[in-house]
C-alpha cells in the first residue's frame, strides 16, 4: 500500500488505496519531493462518498448548535498549530512563510464566521405570508444538501477550499474534499486535525490524486460540487455535472483591473499595486492583473510602483519578497504573455525578457500594452502587470469591463461618490475601494465572479446559502374568508377577488 514519506502528518480518513499508484508533492524551490499521496480511483472515491452520506446524517442532526461547537474546537486546533500548517503551506508552494501565516489566519477568520453564523442566515424563521394568503403561517429554513464535493487549487491551497469546507459543513454537509495534486499535504493536515477531534464521523475527507481524481468525485453522486481552479477545468466539471444535474458553484480564474483616478493617493495606490499585483508571484485568483491610470498622473504613478516594484526580491528563503512558481508549466505562460505584449509594441517598463528564469520571476511592468495582447486578454498568474492609461474612471471602467473575465476590481480614487458609482458599474463580482483585495479577508461579504471567473458565491450568507436547501413551509392557522383552493368556489368570493385584484394591483 503507498504510504507518505514521514515528513507530513499521518493518514487522513481517505480510502485505503488498493492500487499501487502514487505521486509526489514537491517543494517548488528545490524539487525535493515531499511525500508521496496515493492516487485514489473511481471506486475508492465513490467508497469515501459513501461513507460521507452516512456521516452526514450524524452531522445534520447535530443541528446548528452541535456543529458549532465541534467547528470552534476544529478552529481552534488549527490556530494553535498554525506554524505547523504554514510550513506545510509554504513548503508544497514555495510562499514565504509570513503569508503562508497570514493566510491560516485568513482561513480561520472565515471558518469562526460561518460557524458563528450559521444558525441566523439558515436556521428556521417566519416570514411574511401577505394579504391573500393571511391565514397561512409561512416559515422557510435552509436544509444541508448532504455531501459536497470540493475540488481545490494550489495557489491558496487551505484560504480557497476552506472558502467551501467551512461554509458547506456549518450549514450541515459532509465533505469529500480533492485538493490539488501539488499541495495534498495541506489537506491532509486539515483533515487530520478533524479526525484526531473526530475519529468516527468522516465529516471530512480526503481524496488525492491528479485530474482523474477530481473527475471521479464529480460522477461520485455528490449532491453538490464546489470547485475552484481555472476556467477551462471549470467548463470540464460543469460539463461531468450536466449529466447528472448535479449543481455546481465554479470559483474561476481572474484578470482583475486597477483604476486610478487623477485625485487618488499614488502613493497608496503604488504600493497596494506592488502587492496585488506580485504579492504571491502574481498568482492570486484575485490579483492586479491591468491597471488603467489617468493620463494627468500616469507618468507619476508609474514611477511609484518602479520605485516599489525593483525594490522586490524573489527566492527561496522565508524572508523572500515572494516565492517561485508553484506550477512549473506557469513559466511558459508568463512567459509568452511577456514576450506577445513586447512583441505587439508594449514598453518595459521594468524588466522584461530578462526577468523570467524559472522557478522565480523577477517583477514586470508592462506600460502601455496593446488591449488584444494575452497580457491584457488571459489570466498571466505571475508578477506581471500592464499598465495603461484611461480618460477618467467612466473610460476606465468601460476598459475594464472588455474582459471575458469578471472576478474582482479596485478603485483608487478621494471622491466616495465616483468610487461607488464606478464600483456598481464594474462588471465584476467584488470591488476595493482606496485597497486591494478588501473583500477578501472580510467574511460577512461573499466571494465570486461573473463571466469566466464563475458562478456561484463562498463567503457570507450567501456562501452558506450556497450549500443549503430552501424549504418553504405553510401551516393553515383558519379556514380562508375566501376560500379559493376548492373545486366548489362560490361566485361571491370571485367577485371579491376581482375587485381585490383591480383595486390593490390595477389602478397604474
Ligand atoms: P486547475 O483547473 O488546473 O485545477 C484545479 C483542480 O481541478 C485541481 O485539484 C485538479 O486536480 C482538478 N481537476 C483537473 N481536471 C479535472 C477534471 N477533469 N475534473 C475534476 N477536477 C479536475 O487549476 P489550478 O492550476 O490548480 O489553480 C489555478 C486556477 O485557480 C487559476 O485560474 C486561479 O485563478 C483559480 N483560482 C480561483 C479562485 C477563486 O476563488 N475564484 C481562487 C484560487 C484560484
């Protein structure tokens, strides 16, 4: 049986895996292999969906209540083990280890919400019944779906899945969770801690293993999938899920925009572009991607993010700027990105060519990018931005707006008014106001695109709405004065329901 090397933390709940195939994690920096996972198959994956119907009952009668406590005992493993866990973060990505620390604790705050809330945004309430059905009391709850697929990518390898897992089970679900081939130990580190709390409840399960394993899980009878990854696996997913109609919530890539107004601070405004932009080596879902500066300050801004940007520095060690690639074949694209943007007449602004020796990049900023360059079209996922320049916010948002893509956005601007009218025309699922990626670490706040990015929300009361069933439910309190549900309706209630209608909905 394939078993980890002893450098991760011991077996999760996954299925003893029959066949003898494997695969490695490695450490990006140094192409050290980590652990071997097992790569589980279709009927080990159906076997581990099994079992999570079963848990899923138990996890359901527990009611809000119950489920809240084993959530809090679960955040509280995991916050008192964070070293452990960002190590584990930092090594299967290559992140340096104060944002592998910050995003636990982003994971954390996002798990203590959904916990802490559940019972309010689901559990059982009255509402309105309305003047012609007076006599019934309506009540609606949100019932757990049952089990929920979760398929994971590997730039935020806990913040993203956790963005499903902890929303899915405080509403009521098991989950079966497929983290991405490059960070299984993350998962399994997670899944772990709950079944050390947990041991005979497979609430949480792992699966490991390539693409196959994903695909399996989605034809495993899952009564939802929560995938997040890239667009074109997203199409693939939804594609398996149509057979089915299993529903799916698709959390995709991004090609997010920066507007800067000629009023904003460029000050701020460089230095938050520095990070969204490379903060991670560019691969953020929700990373600055195209930034569009009105021409009065485009000069002076670009200056201020040069100025930011060289003072970046790459590398392996925990105190680097930012880490490798975490997937190797991204070199490529960053690559051909960088070099058609070149190519097409875009300046180098800061580095170029030159900037790109795989695993790390070097900074890039690319000014004044043609629009149908793939810098400016197709997710880049790495430290590279395009910076061009527009008329005002209502050009910049139009600029915007020409992507396929529609995740997130920020605007940079003094005048609250501009800001939050161009927020509302921003064809995106987010919008950071004077910051980037403010949405993010804000729980109450749901989290999802348009467009390529996807469809369906994590975060917030929507994101556990998302994992739930509305159940509407009327009680008959009285007899109706106008009794209309009957095979034998008497004229004079018709002729009370004719003049109700005219007189509350007819009268323009
Ligand atoms: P990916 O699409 O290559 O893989 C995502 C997951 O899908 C992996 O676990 C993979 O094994 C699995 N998979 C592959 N083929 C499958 C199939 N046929 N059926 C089911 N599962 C399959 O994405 P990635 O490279 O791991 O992640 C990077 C992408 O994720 C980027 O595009 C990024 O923008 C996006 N992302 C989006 C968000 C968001 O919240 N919107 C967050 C983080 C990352």
């Amino acid at each position: 049986m394939p078993q980890r090397t002893d450098k991760t933390p011991s077996v999760t709940e996954a299925p003893a895996p029959t066949s003898a195939a494997t695969f490695a994690s490695l450490d990006p920096r140094t192409g050290a292999v980590l652990a071997e996972y097992p790569v589980h198959d279709a009927e080990q994956v159906a076997a581990a969906v099994a079992r999570a119907r079963e848990a899923a009952v138990w996890w359901a009668d527990l009611g809000f209540d119950g489920r809240r406590k084993w959530l809090q005992k679960w955040k509280t493993a995991i916050a008192a083990d964070v070293r452990s866990l960002a190590a584990v973060i930092a090594a299967e990505t290559g992140k340096p280890s104060d944002d592998a620390l910050l995003e636990v604790m982003l994971a954390v705050e996002h798990l203590d919400w959904a916990s802490k809330n559940a019972a309010k945004v689901l559990g059982r309430r009255k509402v309105p019944s309305g003047l012609v059905s007076a006599n019934q009391e309506s009540t609606l709850q949100y019932q757990p779906l049952g089990v929920v697929g979760v398929i994971g990518p590997w730039n935020y390898p806990l913040y993203t899945p956790m963005g499903s897992i902890s929303y899915a089970l405080a509403a009521g679900n098991a989950i079966v969770f497929k983290p991405s081939e490059l960070t299984p130990g993350v998962a399994t580190w997670i899944a772990d801690k709950w079944n050390a709390l947990v041991p005979n409840q497979p609430v949480l399960q792992v699966v490991t293993g390539l693409g196959a394993t994903g695909a399996a899980l989605v034809e495993a009878g899952v009564d939802k999938v929560a995938f997040t990854g890239s667009s074109p696996t997203a199409k693939k997913v939804m594609a398996a899920c149509a057979k089915t109609l299993t529903p799916l919530v698709a959390e995709c890539g991004g090609k997010d925009a920066m507007l800067v107004a000629a009023d904003a601070d460029l000050d701020a405004a460089a230095e938050f572009a520095a990070f969204g932009g490379m903060g991670n080596a560019g691969q953020t879902c929700a990373g600055v991607e195209r930034i569009f500066v009105a021409d009065q300050v485009y000069d002076a801004f670009v200056d201020k993010l040069t100025e930011h940007a060289s003072r970046l520095r790459p590398g392996g060690a925990p105190d680097a700027s930012y880490g490798p690639m975490t997937l190797e074949r991204q070199n490529d694209v960053v690559r051909g990105h960088v070099e058609d943007a070149l190519d097409k007449g875009a300046r180098a602004v800061l580095g170029g060519r030159e900037s790109l020796h795989a695993p790390y990049i070097d900074p890039v900023i690319l000014g004044d990018v043609p629009e149908d360059s793939t810098a400016m079209t197709e997710e880049t996922f790495g430290p590279i931005v395009a910076v061009n320049r527009m008329r005002d916010l209502e050009d910049g948002v139009e600029k915007a707006n020409r992507s396929s893509y529609g995740l997130g956005a920020s605007i940079f601007t003094k005048n609250k008014a501009q800001a939050v009218a161009a927020a509302e025309k921003l064809n995106t699922g987010m919008v950071s106001i004077n910051s980037v990626l403010g949405f993010a670490g804000v729980p109450s706040l749901p989290f999802g695109g348009v467009g390529e990015s996807g469809f369906g929300r994590i975060h917030g009361a929507d994101g556990l709405r998302e994992f739930s069933r509305p159940k509407a439910v009327t009680r008959q309190k009285f007899a109706a004065p106008l009794n209309l549900l009957t095979m034998q309706r008497r004229a004079r209630d018709m002729k009370i329901s004719a003049w109700m209608l005219r007189t509350r909905h007819g009268r323009g």
